[in-house]
C-alpha cells in the first residue's frame, strides 16, 4: 500500500512518537550546527563527527515508514547537510517547528 504524500500525519502511537523524539533530540543537540529556514521546510548543517550521518540516515528511514507527507536529502561535506521538506504547504510549519524553527 503507497502512503498518500498529502496526508500530513504520522502513523506512530503516542510512546514510539516520544521515543522518536528523543533519538532526533540527542542526535541534533550534540551535532546540529546551523538551523535555517528553506522553501518549504528546513536546512539543517551538523558536524561531520563519527557515526552522525549513518544515525541520521537510520533516523530518515524511520521516518520516510511513518511520516511519507516529509522529503529528505543529505548532502556529506564540511558539515552533514539535512534537508527536511514538506510535500504540501500544511506541513512546512509543522515540521519547522519539529526542528526548532520559529515560523519565516
């Protein structure tokens, strides 16, 4: 069955979303370097250390099972660039917000 890209939802219960929660926060706050706002959604640049962008990478796959409405790439230089995009404009705040973004 094909998740509806439109559908802005996610398909975890209550105590997996928690626990998703905290991998995304450990992750980030250790590494997360620069936050910035792009057309719709965020840009997020971490530090290249050990292991960052294969946690990261793991973290995307979860999500890409529960969360089909967000578009993800990650370009590995200087820094590990995430970026995180909403297919419809009714996640863009949502998901700004998911990443610590005030709204544009």
């Amino acid at each position: 069955m094909e998740l509806d890209k439109a559908a802005v939802a996610c398909s975890l219960g209550p105590r997996d979303i928690e626990k998703r929660r905290e991998e995304w926060n450990d992750l980030l706050v250790a590494n997360v370097v620069e936050r910035r706002v792009i057309p719709g959604g965020v840009r997020l640049a971490l530090r290249p250390s050990e292991g960052v962008a294969a946690r990261l990478r793991r973290l995307i796959e979860l999500e890409k099972a529960c969360c089909a409405w967000i578009s993800w790439s990650i370009v590995e230089g200087d820094m590990v660039e995430l970026d995180a995009t909403a297919y419809q404009p009714q996640g863009t705040e949502l998901l700004r917000g998911w990443f610590g973004m005030t709204p544009a």
